[in-house]
C-alpha cells in the first residue's frame, strides 16, 4: 500500500507524466477492445458542489482519453468512481451506502475497480474506515491531487493492491487537464480553488485547503477556448469569488477579471458563484452594473439572521451589515434576483434568533434558497459548542421556514409573468420531449414548448404561468 503524503511541489512536467499513462492504459484497453470487441466502461458519480461536478468532468475527461466510455448504468460498469463530498453527515452516509451495495456488485464481477476520491477522502476517520470495512475499494484519492487519477489507475494494476494517496495540501495548479463538458453551451470555470474563511460549522477549507487563485492569464485562456468551441455561459466557480486574485504575485481584483471576461467575444453569459457577503465590494456591483454579459442574479449566502449567530458562525457580517449589502445591490441593479443558503439549527440558535433568519427572508426576497439542517461535523469549532439544538426543534423550524420562503419565490415570481425574458434552452424537460427547460439571466428557471434544434440557444420567450418553483414561457 503506498502511503498518506504531504505537499509536494509538481512542476509543469506533471501534465506530461500523466498524458504518459493515460497513453499506457489507453494502449491496454485497446488491446483489450480488439481481443473482446467491448469497450470498458466507466459510472462516474459526483456529489456535493458544481466545484465536485466540474471536478468530475476533469475526471471523466482523463478517463475518454483513456479508452474508457461512460455509461450511466452503474451495473455495467468495469471502472467506478464516486467524487464524494462531506458537507453534510447523510452525504456521507449516502457513500457508504453505495460502498455496502458494490461489495455485493464486485462479489459477481470481481474485475471491477472502484474508486473513491473528494472531499470526504481528505479526513483521516473516512480513510481508517475505509481500511477496516470497506477494503474492496481499489483507488482513494483526495481533493489536490485529482490529476493523478492515470498514475494511480497505473498502480493498482500493477501492485493488485489498494493505492491511498492523499495529500494535505497542495500549492500548486495542473492546468490542461483533458475535460469533458456536461453541456456543450455552458461551461464552469474554476477561477480559485479551497478556502480561508472557515466559518465555525464548515469542513470545506479543512477539506479543500487554502485559497488558490488561478491567474487571469489562464483563466482568460480557458475561456477563449471554450468560446471557440461553440460555449455561450461560463460560470465561475470558487468557495469565495469576491476575495479572487488578492493571493496572486500581481493581485487581481474579481471585479477586473469579471471586466476582462466581458470582452470576450462568443461568450453571452458570466455567472459566478459563490460571493460571501463580507468581501463584495463596491467594485464588484460597479463592474456588474457595467457589464452586459455579467447575469443579474447573486448568489448571497446568508446562512442565518441572527447578528450573534453570525458571529459564532465567524462570518464576519451583520444582519444589518447583510441588508445593507442588499440594498447597495438593489440599488445599482433593480431587476436583480438574489438567492442564498440558510442554515437551520446551528447551535444555541434560539427561537428569538430563528425569528431573525425569517426576518431576513422577508425583507430580501429570496428567488431561491438552499435550506439545510445543521450538520455536526468533526473537526470544526461549531462541533463541541454548547446548546446544540435538538432535532425536534429544528425540524419544526426548518418546516416554518420554508412555508414562509415558498410564498415569497411565489411572489416574486409573480412579478415575472407577462414579461419577454431571453432563455437560453438548456435541455428538453423529463417529463415531456416537446418541452425545453433553461434559465432566464436572472437564473429563473423557465418551461416552454419548442424543438430540440433550440438547444444550447438564447430564446425569447413570454412568461405565462408562475409555478412557484418554475415558470411557464410561449415563444415570441
Ligand atoms: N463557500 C460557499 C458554500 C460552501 S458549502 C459559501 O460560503 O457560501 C454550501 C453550503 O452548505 C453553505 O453555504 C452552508 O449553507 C451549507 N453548509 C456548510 N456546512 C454545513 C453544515 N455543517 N451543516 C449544514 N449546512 C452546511
Ligand atoms: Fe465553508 Fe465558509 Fe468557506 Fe463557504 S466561506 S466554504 S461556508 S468556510
Ligand atoms: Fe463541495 Fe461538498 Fe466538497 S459541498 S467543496 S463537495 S465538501
């Protein structure tokens, strides 16, 4: 078994080495293709983030290049990979799970191999458990050395043995990795990766490590190149946008990145998440205002109402700090939707302090929250505070909660219907192949009747139809 490392510095030779492997394996499974006439498959799962799901992508793109070919039947698969996360304790819960069912899988296929990689991997309890019960896992890597995946592919088949390879931090950035895009038309792009801010609850910055922000010049790359390749709407992905490129030899503000990115012909849409409150700069609602790509919609975290849960949560923000921040926005940009998470039940939350979160929901007017229930993680300052609230208790708030938000997306929705928006058609709807769903710049998301050919273009459409969650559009 090779064993748990610490940083190492790769240098720019690194993406060669890999492009070696994948070469190798590449060479294996089609020797292997032209003795059976199949093709290795693989079921790649990514849970948690868009960080995770984009992460995948990279994976998933390593894994083409190496002959395998997806299937999104898991019991077909020769090559399983789960991009686990652990924000939450049932998303763990949710792997293990899985782990138990493929114990029984590999029972019948024994030439499968699994792999576990992500955020949950990067705590020493997942990997003891690993290695006492679950020891039909095959390959165990962590969030900073993901690029690897070849060489540890290389490895396992070589020792016949499970490759742990995680890593507890990790400076440097392997750029040009191979990718493959969910969507043709709509791409993420990782502008900074881990996080300084450890709010007080969060496993994320233990997980993911310190703050790495790419540099403009790669970024603006990237993006020039996804433009060229037919992308329309890019979304930035870092745990903190609003504090990009103040790491960086020559500091970049995220405004001017967001200003830079505008220029960029072919791409007709910026969406950046996520902003945390206490770093968006006047700067920030300038360059949006500004800038016409740049969507009318903020995702604005606002995790709880209460200013003295704000402060054990070490958010560095106030409830009127918050609303204040709110308003600027409003302010500059009338028409803009904004969206949040909200935390219920962090501890010592009183009713009094609850009161507050709904206060908060009032006055903003969320287009869409994301509501979670407390999760204790290990590890984190919030896990051995006092007055942890029971689960009774939160329940019933979380309950309260969501019938005072659900009326106020109603609402606001409301607002919308009558109105010409531009949607960009993302996919024909699950339930019904005549109907596209997309979103509107300000991220509502919209139904409307039309043919497949309009996929992955800006379509104007009439709202007719508010249903609460979504909305109903005709063609114009
Ligand atoms: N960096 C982002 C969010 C990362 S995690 C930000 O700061 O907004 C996504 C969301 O999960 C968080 O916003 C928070 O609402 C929620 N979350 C994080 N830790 C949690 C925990 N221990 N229990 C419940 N929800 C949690
Ligand atoms: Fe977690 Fe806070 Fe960092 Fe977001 S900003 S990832 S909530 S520590
Ligand atoms: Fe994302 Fe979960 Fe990791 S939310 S950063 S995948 S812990």
């Amino acid at each position: 078994m090779s064993d748990t490392r610490k940083e190492m510095a790769v240098d720019t030779s690194e993406l060669t080495r890999q492009l070696e492997y994948m070469h190798h394996i590449r060479q294996l499974n089609d020797e292997y293709t032209m003795k059976t006439g199949n093709k290795k498959k693989y079921y790649s799962l990514a849970m948690g983030c868009q960080m995770n799901a984009h992460d995948s992508e990279k994976l998933e793109g390593m894994l083409d290049e190496m002959g395998y070919v997806k299937t999104d039947v898991e019991t077909e698969a020769d090559f399983v990979i789960y991009n686990t996360c652990c924000v939450r304790e049932n998303a763990e819960q949710k792997v293990y799970g899985k782990l138990g069912w493929l114990k029984h899988y590999k029972k019948d296929k024994p030439d499968t191999v699994i792999a576990l990689c992500g955020c949950m991997m990067q705590q020493d309890t997942v990997l003891k458990t690993l290695r006492e019960k679950y020891r039909h896992v095959d390959i165990v890597f962590g969030t900073f050395n993901l690029y690897k995946l070849p060489e540890l592919m290389k490895t396992r088949m070589e020792s016949g043995e499970t490759v742990y390879d995680i890593w507890q931090e990790h400076e440097e950035i392997v750029e040009d990795l191979p990718s493959i895009r969910h969507f043709p038309y709509k791409a993420s792009v990782n502008i900074m990766f881990g996080c300084n801010n450890f709010c007080s609850y969060c496993i994320v910055p233990y997980v993911r490590g310190r703050e790495r922000s790419r540099t403009p010049e790669d970024i603006l790359a990237e993006v020039k190149k996804l433009a060229a390749d037919g992308v329309k709407e890019i979304m930035l992905l870092g745990q903190n946008v609003n504090s990009y490129g103040k790491s960086l030899d020559e500091p970049v503000s995220f405004a001017k990145l967001l200003r830079l990115l505008n220029e960029i012909e072919g791409i007709e849409r910026i969406r950046f998440m996520t902003s945390h409150p206490k770093d968006l700069s006047d700067e920030l609602i300038e360059a949006m205002k500004d800038c016409h790509k740049i969507c009318k919609h903020l995702h604005l975290p606002v995790q709880a109402g209460s200013s003295e849960i704000l402060r054990r949560m070490n958010r560095h923000y106030t409830k009127e700090s918050y609303l204040e921040t709110v308003e600027k926005v409003k302010e500059a940009m009338p028409e803009i939707t904004l969206s949040t998470d909200i935390i219920v039940g962090f501890p010592g939350e009183t009713e009094e302090d609850f009161q507050e979160t709904l206060d908060v929901i009032r006055k903003v007017g969320y287009s869409t929250a994301y509501t979670f229930i407390y999760s204790k993680r290990t590890g984190t300052p919030a896990a051995t505070m006092e007055n942890q609230v029971s689960e009774d208790v939160i329940k019933d708030r979380f309950d309260r909660l969501l019938n005072v938000l659900n009326p106020i997306i109603h609402e606001l929705n409301e607002k919308m219907v009558g109105k010409v928006v531009m949607v960009l058609a993302e996919e024909t709807s699950k339930n019904n192949e005549a109907v596209l769903t997309g979103r509107a710049d300000n991220n509502a998301l919209v139904h409307f009747e039309g043919n497949k050919d309009l996929i992955g273009q800006l379509v104007p459409v009439r709202i007719i139809e508010n249903k609460t969650f979504y909305l109903i559009a005709e063609r114009v």
